[in-house]
C-alpha cells in the first residue's frame, strides 16, 4: 500500500506579483520535496507562477509540479477536501465555503496565517499567537518569518547552501552560465550587478554612477521595470567608461538564484528575492515594497539595524545611506530631508566593498544555524499543534 502523507493546503492570492507567489511556491515545494506533505497550492493568478516556473500551463486548472498539485483559486470556488493543515499566505483568507468546512471536521485542521517577513522587535512576541474565530470552532495561530531563534526562520532548501558554494568556487560553471544568458563571460575584475525593483528607484542615477566606476561595469537586469529603466537611459544619454547593460528574458527561480550567487552587489525588491539574496551571501540592497502611510520605513530600519549590527559605524552608515536613497522616489523628490541622493550616496558604500563582502558572508553563515522556515513550520504543525 501507498504512503498516507499528511495533506497541506497552501492558499495565496497575488499582491506583490512576484513575492508572494515565490515565498508560497518555495514553502509548498520544501514541504513537499523534504517533509513528505502531500502539498497543494492553490493560487488565484497562474500567470505569476508560470513566470517563475515555466513548466506550468495557464491552461489547466490542476496540475502537478515538483510533488505539488497547484490548483487555480476561482470563485465560485469548488470544494473537495480540507486538508490536515491549511496555510494561508499573507493575510490571505480562504474562501468561505471551505472554512465552513473546516469547521465541520471533527478533528479540525491546523490554520496558519503565515505573515509577511520582518525585523521589527514586536515579531517575536506575536509568533505563534492563536487567534480564535469569533464565528466558527476554530483557531488560527501566526506564524512570522524572521531572524532570531524566537521567531519562525526564513525558507532555506536543504541543498541551497551547497550549491551556492558549489557554483561560487566553480569559474566553469559561472562561466558557463554566463555565456548562458548574455553570451559572453564577464571581463577580469568587471563588477557584475544585478537589478530588479519597483517602479521609481533611482535607476537612472545606478547607471550614471557605475559609467564612473573605475573599471569594467556589468549591468544586468530581468525584462520588467528595472529593464525597462536601464533602456530609458541608455537611449537619453551615451554610455561612458567600460558599463555594459544586459536586459535579459525573466529568469525561473533557480536560475535566478545563480544570477545573484554570480554578481557582486544585487539590488532586489520584495520578499522572496530579499530572502534569496540573503542566501546569496553577496552585498545587495533592497527596494522595500512601499506603503501609502510610510510604515516600510520602519520595516526598512529595524532590518538595517540587525544587517548592520556587525559593521563600524561608517560602513553602517554607508549600508544605511544608500539602502534609503534607493528607496526614495528620486534624487529630485526625495521622501524626507535627512536621506541623501543615491549620487551622494553611492561613492561611500561602493569605497567599502570588501568590508560589506565579509558582512554579507557572516550574515548568511549565522542565519544558517537556525533552522529554516519550512522546518519550524512543520514542527509546530505537527508536534505543538497536534
């Protein structure tokens, strides 16, 4: 007789793009792969998947994809079975007839709410809080994503640090690579960059300063935004010094992985690639997913000061001054006085490079002695909830 395997489902309905369905993707593919939960996604935007993973069709309404069953969440939704244990993403409420359901169960599922990822201190004293239905015989706990051991970890593949390392010492492989996406490989001592972010960052002023860098510059962004701005600029102005701007096809995750395991400085944006750059063990700057009321500054500086926590002051300083001019809306119409311009701000933190590089390599070698999110996960599903 087959396996019994413990039944997850996994709910995300698509506001960061990208984001949310990385992080929900990665979660029910480990849960998978490593844990042995028969897992099914159910997304309500297959399109954001199939970017990411190719190999899913539009198409189909159900189909499976590395031990995944990934479903299309549609209203009217069409019920079947309530799993043993439901996640949703982010806030993301499943829909009313399978709570109803959930509810009717004699042995009523686990219900996660998995929040967004944050290095705010209040983090830990909100993981793992139940939070009883007003209406229905239920409980939901939160589950937060962070960096201290009182806090639920971030996603980390078993194999994930192996094959950075792997791919890191190996110049074939990056070479190979490289030839791979843009048909060429980097000169010696070219400063490889990568770029994806929202809409308003300062791209202009990135590719201005790079023109100025003494040595050879690659520039390398995915088609969207980042793209889109790099083009822009290269059109209104002549390239000067040795910059080469690469705009290349989206990259499906892994391959996107190595694309930051190769560079030396990223700029990312979001959750998921923020995660991923992270494991990466490269310098990178992240562009926070901006709210109307400026609460993802606060977000931005309770990372900083962990990230940071390891430097002197002025490489700290530096870090911190052009993570918040990356984050302004321009050079031209900055979000507050006291945050310089990226121009003002880039000859400081490109100077530290090799003091960053130590950073960024301590920082990911101390979060991988905590176990990873998908491993604190299961085990508060299955041994503290059971």
């Amino acid at each position: 007789m087959g396996e019994i395997r413990e039944r997850w489902d996994i709910f995300c309905r698509v506001v960061d793009n990208y984001g949310d369905v990385g992080v929900s993707w990665r979660l029910a593919r480990q849960l998978a792969r490593e844990h042995r939960k028969d897992a099914r996604l159910w997304l309500d935007d297959l399109t954001v998947l199939a970017k990411l993973r190719p190999e899913i069709d539009t198409a189909y309404e159900a189909q499976r994809l590395d031990g995944v069953e990934v479903r299309l969440l549609r209203e009217p939704f069409d019920l079947d079975e309530v799993a043993d244990v439901v996640v949703e993403t982010f806030g993301c409420d499943p829909p009313e007839p399978y709570v109803l359901a959930m509810a009717e169960r004699g042995v009523k599922p686990r219900w996660i709410n998995l929040e967004y990822l944050s290095g705010e201190e209040w983090v830990e004293g909100s993981h793992a809080l139940p939070s009883p239905n007003p209406r229905l015989p239920l409980v939901k706990h939160f589950f937060f994503p962070g960096f201290t051991r009182r806090t639920g970890g971030l996603l980390r593949e078993e194999s994930l640090l192996r094959r950075r390392d792997e791919f890191q010492r190996d110049e074939g492989a990056q070479a190979a690579f490289w030839n791979s996406i843009v048909g060429a490989v980097p000169p010696e001592g070219a400063l490889k960059v990568s770029l994806f972010n929202y809409a308003l960052a300062p791209v202009e002023s990135l590719a201005r300063a790079c023109a100025q860098f003494p040595g050879p510059v690659w520039l390398v962004a995915p088609e969207g935004i980042a793209a889109t701005s790099l083009e822009s600029w290269r059109l209104s102005e002549a390239a000067r010094g040795a910059i080469q701007i690469f705009v290349i096809p989206f990259l499906a995750q892994d391959r996107y992985d190595q694309l930051l395991w190769a560079c030396d400085l990223n700029f990312v944006r979001g959750e998921d690639s923020f995660v991923r750059a992270q494991w990466a063990a490269r310098p990178f700057v992240w562009h926070i997913y901006p709210q109307d009321d400026g609460a993802h500054w606060v977000k931005l500086a309770a990372f900083l000061a962990r990230y940071t926590a390891g430097l002197d002051r002025s490489h700290a300083a530096a870090v911190t001054a052009l993570w918040e001019s990356w984050n302004q809306r321009s050079d031209s119409d900055p979000q507050g006085p006291s945050r310089p311009a990226f121009s003002e701000a880039w000859p400081g933190f490109i100077s530290k490079r090799a003091a960053l590089e130590a950073n960024a390599v301590r920082w990911s070698n101390d979060l991988a002695q905590r176990r990873d999110l998908a491993a604190e996960l299961v085990d508060f599903c299955d041994n503290v909830l059971k």
